[in-house]
C-alpha cells in the first residue's frame, strides 16, 4: 500500500431494531449477538487492525449518547481518533466531518475506508483481501470504490447497486463502474434485479482518497462541506439530515463497485439469530435456559441467568427477555418493533425501557 490506510467504523445508531436487549445508550453494535463474547464494534475493529499499522490509524465516528460505550469497549484507541457527533444527521455528515479529519492528521492523499460497526462478516481473510483490492484502485484512480455483497434473495431492505462496465481486476477480484444506485425496492422490483445477475446489495462500505471525496462533496453537497469546513462537529447543527447516497454517490461519475469477496450480514433484525446460531430439532433458535413444548421455529433470547423461559404451542414467534423488558413478536413482524416503541416513546414515564 502506497499511501496510508485510515479506516473510520461508523458507531452511530439507536438500539431500536433490536430492542429490548439494544437501547438509546446501548445499540447494536454494543451487542455480542453470536455468543463470542465480542461484540459487534470490537470484532470490527479486529477485523480493520491488520490493514493498519496499530490503534493510532484507526478512527471512529459516534455519537456523544454512546461515545463512552466506544471509549469502553476499545480502550486502545487514541481519544483524538474518536470522533462524536453532537447530534445524528445521517452518513453524508459523518462521512465529510470524518474525510476533513482524515486529511487533517494523515496527509490529501490518505485513503479512508468506511465501515459500519454492526456488521457480521464471518471470513477475515477474504474481507482483508477484498480490502485491499479496494485501497490499490481507489490508489491508482480518481474513484469512489463502494462494496457490493452478492445478493442470495430478493430483499427489499437493502438498497441496490447496478454493475456496469468492468474496469478490471485486482488482486483476482472484478471491479466496475456503477451505473445507478437504487434505494429499497419494492419485492417485484428486487426479483427483476436479481435476474438480471449484474446487481449487488449496498453494504454501505467505501474506499476513496480523502482529498478526491472531498473534492466532489464540495462539487455535489457544498451545503454539507463548508460548515464543516468552517465550523468543525459545531457545523452539524447547521446540516440537513442526508445519506451519503443521496449527497454524492448517486452524482458522482467516479463511483466503483467491488463485489465483495466474504460473507456478510447485516443483522437486521432478531431474525438474523437463526443465521448466526445453531437450530434445535424443532427449529427453534435458543441462547438460554428454556423448555419449548410443542414450539418450532422460534427464537427465544435472554440475557438473563437466572431464569427459565417455558414455552407451549408456539410457532414463528420472537422472545426477548432483558432487564426490565420483554418482547413477543411474530417473526414476520420483526420489521415494525420502530413503529412499536413510538408508541412506548409517547407514554409517560416510560424513559428507562427505551
């Protein structure tokens, strides 16, 4: 690698997808969901440390709700390499606050990587190979380089990006040009992509030199960059809530594709537990003490020791028990717990379950 390698994690989020066991001070990324005892952030950061030369070329953006979460969970990394926003406005934000900074300490020609903190990748070494894949041609030309995962079903929750003309390979992996970005698809839509073989899922992975990116932030979003470029974090007050899609990544000319060469998963919702745990013979997925009579294809989750969770007739159902708090959902359901604790939100005195 030419020139230096500065990863940034994205470590924002508000627990509400996996809730109860996620919070307003707790999400996801906090969680270690798979039983390793690692959670989310930690094994991304482990992930990012082999590209890099120790904890000072490693970065993380947050929020200040969670900051001290991230100062706990990786006590290495340097206190100026934590970046805290003073309030969420999305990824096109984090994405310019965290490039100016990136510039600043390591040079125009740094190269920076993004990459969520609650992503499950299950293949190091193909994440690394795929890695620096992206870092030699964000090196040798002008080029935003975003990781597509290769999709395995029609999923309307991911957006959507469409492969266009290949401009090589690297390291044995394609690269191409983007030719569009698409935000969730509707189920019909998502099938007719799938079909046509030349679209990957959006990771919300990217790769660029920071001084390219910024150059076209301030082609594309000027009214992101420049009060940041003025003010520091004390600019995003002044910011619109946007992702780094809708600012640049749908304008730019510049933009690549990288199938990325390693399992992932997202983890979107309680559902992806049966993804990421072992079945019983009923199909049930369990992480506690539980007796299940008569129940399949369920998920029963505690983070509690001390207790039994007895189950009779269920099927398809989602169980959490944590702390002060329990759900029971349907699986096919999962996607509305944000729609749910809106409800919780508007009740009085209900501040501690959220």
């Amino acid at each position: 690698m030419k020139s230096k390698f500065i990863p940034v994690i994205l470590a924002g989020g508000k627990g509400e997808r996996f809730w109860p066991l996620s919070r307003r001070t707790r999400p996801k990324q906090f969680l270690c969901l798979d039983g390793s005892g690692i959670s989310l952030l930690q094994a991304t950061a482990n992930r990012l440390l082999p590209l890099v030369d120790g904890w000072d070329n490693l970065m993380v953006i947050t929020s200040a709700l969670v900051a001290e979460n991230v100062r706990q969970q990786l006590p290495l990394l340097p206190e100026k390499n934590i970046l805290v926003e003073p309030e969420g406005k999305d990824t096109a934000p984090a994405v310019a606050w965290a490039s100016l900074e990136v510039q600043r300490l390591f040079g125009d020609d740094a190269i920076a990587g993004f990459f969520p903190a609650d992503h499950w990748i299950n293949s190091p070494e193909g994440f690394i190979k795929t890695i620096q894949a992206g870092v030699e041609f964000a090196q040798t030309q002008k080029a935003i380089v975003t990781l597509g995962i290769n999709p395995t079903y029609p999923s309307t929750g991911y957006g959507y990006i469409q492969q266009g003309e290949k401009e090589g390979e690297i390291n044995g992996l394609p690269v191409y040009k983007v030719t569009r970005f698409t935000e969730k698809p509707d189920q019909e839509t998502a099938s007719k992509f799938i079909a046509t073989g030349d679209y990957s899922w959006n990771s919300g992975m990217f790769i660029f030199e920071v001084n390219f990116v910024l150059q076209e932030l301030e082609k594309f979003a000027p009214q992101i960059l420049k009060p940041l470029r003025e003010k520091g974090e004390q600019g995003y007050f002044d910011l619109e809530k946007i992702s780094i899609d809708y600012a640049l990544m749908e304008k730019t000319a510049s933009a690549y594709v990288l199938p990325a060469d390693f399992p992932w998963d997202d983890l979107g919702d309680w559902n992806a537990l049966e993804r990421l745990l072992s079945k019983t013979d009923d199909d049930n997925v369990t992480n506690t003490n539980s007796v299940n009579y008569q129940t399949k294809n369920s998920i029963i989750y505690s983070s509690q020791n001390d207790e039994i969770i007895m189950t009779i007739g269920l099927e398809d159902i989602v169980i959490v028990r944590d702390g002060n708090a329990t759900l029971v959902v349907n699986k096919n359901q999962t996607q509305d717990i944000k729609k749910a604790l809106k409800l919780l939100q508007n009740k009085e005195n209900n501040q501690d379950y959220l």
